[in-house]
C-alpha cells in the first residue's frame, strides 16, 4: 500500500537533465522527455508561460 498512487498524484520521471534555456539542473520530471522538445525548469517554464499572448475565444 505504502506505492500506490494516490488519484491527482503524477508519477514523477527521475534523471538528470538541463533546462534548454538557463542551464539549470533538472532531475525530476512529470512526464518521459522525448529528446525532441526542449526542456525547461519549472522558473523557465513559467516564464515562458506567462510571456504567451492569451488568446482571446
């Protein structure tokens, strides 16, 4: 019982990466990265984020 996963919990991806953008240590993850996509730390990531233009529907 003490591994099961509790509903709303996503399993995290341990590794070691680095952010695409500042070059900062990741070594955990919500998802398998694909090699493809740049990866960000969660500072980047927000970053990025809130500097998107909202669209407007």
């Amino acid at each position: 019982m003490d591994n099961q996963n509790d509903f709303g919990q996503r399993q995290k991806i341990q590794g070691n990466w680095k952010c695409s953008k500042c070059g900062k240590e990741i070594t955990e993850l919500p998802f398998e990265p694909d090699g493809d996509r740049p990866l960000f730390c969660r500072d980047c990531y927000r970053q990025n984020r809130d500097d998107r233009p909202r669209r407007d529907f």
